[in-house]
C-alpha cells in the first residue's frame, strides 16, 4: 500500500509538477545534430558570424547538458547514442534501437519502443528527415530495430512493415540507389511495395502532390534542401489533426570542415525559422547523438578565419583548427523551446531525453522491453 501511494506520487510530480503550467504538445520537432558537439558548434558560430555566441540554438529559452555514453563505450556512435533518446535506454554501439543483450551483427536483443512508435500507436502522424541516407543510424533508431546498423535492406523492410500504427508517414532522404539494391536483395519491390502502403513515392521534393499524406521522398547523390524538406514534411504531418512526431537529422560530422561548419550554420537557421513559424503546441528539441574531436586553439580574434584555401582554392581548415576525426565523449547540448521545455535544464543523461519528449506529449513510459524469461535451475 505504501509502495503503492509512493508510485503515484511520483507519477503525480512526473505528470504535473516538472512542467506545472505548461500545456500539452500535440506536435514535437527532435533536429538533431549528427557530431554537433559545442565545438562544432561554437566554431561555426566564429566562421559564420565573427563571434562565438551566435547561433539560434544559444537563444532558445530552455538550454541542457546532455551525456552521450552508451552501453558499452564512453564515446558512441550514432546508433548507440540515437536509440538513447528515442527509446530512454542505452545499448551498444552499432545496434538500432534493440536491448544491449544485442551482439552487433550476432544477436538480437529485445525490440526497444521508440518516440515514433508511442506517437504511431496514438495514431499521430510521423516523419523522419535527414541529409544522410534515410537507412541511416540516426534516422534508423526511429523506426527500425536491427542488431547491426549497416543491415540497409532490412532496416528499409521494416518502415514498411511496423509494429505500431501504421508505420512512418514521411521518409525525405538520400540513399535512392543503395536502398533499392538492399531491398532488391530481400526479394522486395519498392516501386509496387511503397505505393501499396499509401505513399506518394518520389525522388524529388518539388513532386510531392500537395494532398499527399503519406510520402517516401528517396533522393539521389548531391547536397539535400534541408530545409525545405523540413518544410515539407511539417507540411504533410501537420494534416493530422492529432498532432505528429518528427525527427530532422543534419550530419554535421566536421571532418570535412567546411562543409561541417557551413551545414550547422545552416541547420541552425532551419531551427529558428522552424521556431518562429511552428504551431505554439510544438515543443522543438535540438541534441546531438556525440560530439566530435574538433578544437579551436591558438587564434587570436582577429586572426584568419578557421575554414582557409589552398593554392587550388580547395578549403582547408586554418592552422589554429585541430581536428582529431573521432567521435568523442563529452556532453552535448541540449537547447528547446515550447511546450515540456522547462524540462530541459541542467546536466542530464541522453536517455532522458526520451523522458523529457514522452512527458511533453503527457504520455506515461512504458518498461522498455520485457526482460528475458529467467528458466528454471539457474
Ligand atoms: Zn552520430
């Protein structure tokens, strides 16, 4: 009984009191920053704009620490550090949105539900967008639960085929070729297999019919229109009049330098305009799954800027640029506004971050998976 009285006092101050007086989010934007780590972050706000505290995502009412580490490592990769915000539970690197019993490319573990999954199973509507291919870790962790994050075909396979609602409504991406052969090799036929399902299937942003509700958009090679495929997808998910859930991954990885910094920049400005045209009842998140071995060191103020030209015009990063080309493991950012963003303060774990969003929407956490069935004579 006291146990008892003690459980729903806490669900009473989970439910109420950490957002007391916010409303409810019907809508939630997750961007995240694939590596945007507060050196990536900081550099593209001096390469950008002359000075360090620019950027949109510093001006966002409600700002956090984030941990990064997964199950297995200190430093993650997308995949690890992906499924803890989406499912509130760390696993290993390599493996999308499965338990850490998983063995990456061995073993499958339990099927962790993920945010999209919640919002499928309240019938909202739910998207993923990304510059990176739509198979991709990031977008992956989303709605696919594999063992290994470079089985392409399978984690494709299983957008179409999903265990809650009615599966993803909108795929904006590249990866058109890669994923065709993947899935090609499964025995599956896109071309019949998506429109089958609903979908507007495309290959271009300009064609997607304005009534369409439900849209795969697999692009070819050449840089996306981020933020227009934003646009797009908010524009189809927001037909829904019981909200949606949408994920918009920018990979910011700066080993490439100046296209690192020049996307962040860009990233950061499709935040903001998404901030200042969203619906009040959308609560818009930003996190990087990891930072990323960049650091600044040595230039003064005024000296040259941190993306330079060799004698070919090429872009090369200046002296004073360091760049390790790892993943590492400090905190991220965290930066929100709208409705549940109060939640995000101080220093806190990737996996609350799914905490922070569930609650947002007022939905109640679910036990991630079931445990393992303990036999008998252990
Ligand atoms: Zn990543």
């Amino acid at each position: 009984m006291r146990t008892a009285n003690r459980l729903v006092a806490i669900f009473l101050l989970f439910a109420c009191c950490g957002s007391a007086g916010e409303r409810k989010a019907k809508n939630v934007i997750l961007f995240l920053g694939d590596a945007a780590g507060t050196s990536t972050l900081h550099a593209a706000s001096v390469q950008e704009y002359g000075d360090s505290n620019r950027l949109f995502l510093y001006r966002m009412p409600n700002i956090a620490l984030s941990d990064t580490s997964s199950a297995s490592d200190w430093v993650t990769d997308s995949a690890a550090g992906m499924t803890a915000i989406v499912t509130g539970e760390k696993t290993n690197n390599g493996v999308v949105s499965q338990s850490d019993s998983a063995v990456r490319g061995k073993k499958d573990g339990e099927p962790l539900k993920t945010l999209l999954e919640y919002a499928e199973e309240r019938a909202l509507s739910t998207g993923v967008v990304s510059n990176s291919p739509i198979t991709d870790a990031t977008p992956a962790a989303c709605y696919a639960h594999v063992n290994d994050r470079k089985m392409t075909g399978e984690i494709f396979r299983q957008a179409l085929n999903p265990r809650f609602g009615d599966g993803v409504d909108v795929m904006i991406g590249p990866g058109r070729q890669a994923i065709l052969t993947a899935t090609r090799a499964l025995g599956m036929n896109l071309e019949t297999e998506i429109p089958a399902k609903g979908f507007y299937f495309g290959e271009t942003l300009d064609q997607v019919p304005a009534d369409a509700r439900r849209a795969i958009v697999l692009l070819g090679p050449g840089e996306v229109d981020l933020g227009a495929a934003t646009e797009l997808a908010i524009r189809i998910l927001a037909k829904n009049p019981k909200g949606f859930f949408l994920m918009v991954e920018s990979d910011l990885h700066t080993d490439n330098l100046s296209r690192g910094l020049s996307r962040t920049v860009a990233f950061d400005r499709i935040i903001e305009s998404t901030a200042a045209t969203a619906s009040k009842d959308t609560l818009i998140l930003f996190t990087a799954d990891h930072s990323f071995d960049i650091r600044v060191g040595g230039s003064t103020r005024k000296g040259l800027p941190l993306v330079t030209q060799d004698a070919n015009g090429k872009p090369v990063p200046a002296k004073s640029v360091m760049i390790n080309g790892h993943h590492s493991a400090e905190q991220v950012l965290v930066a929100a506004q709208g409705p549940g963003a109060s939640r995000v303060r101080g220093v806190i774990a990737n996996t609350d971050i799914f905490h922070i969003i569930l609650s947002a929407y007022r939905w109640k956490p679910e036990p991630a998976h079931t445990p393992p069935q303990i036999t008998s004579g252990n």
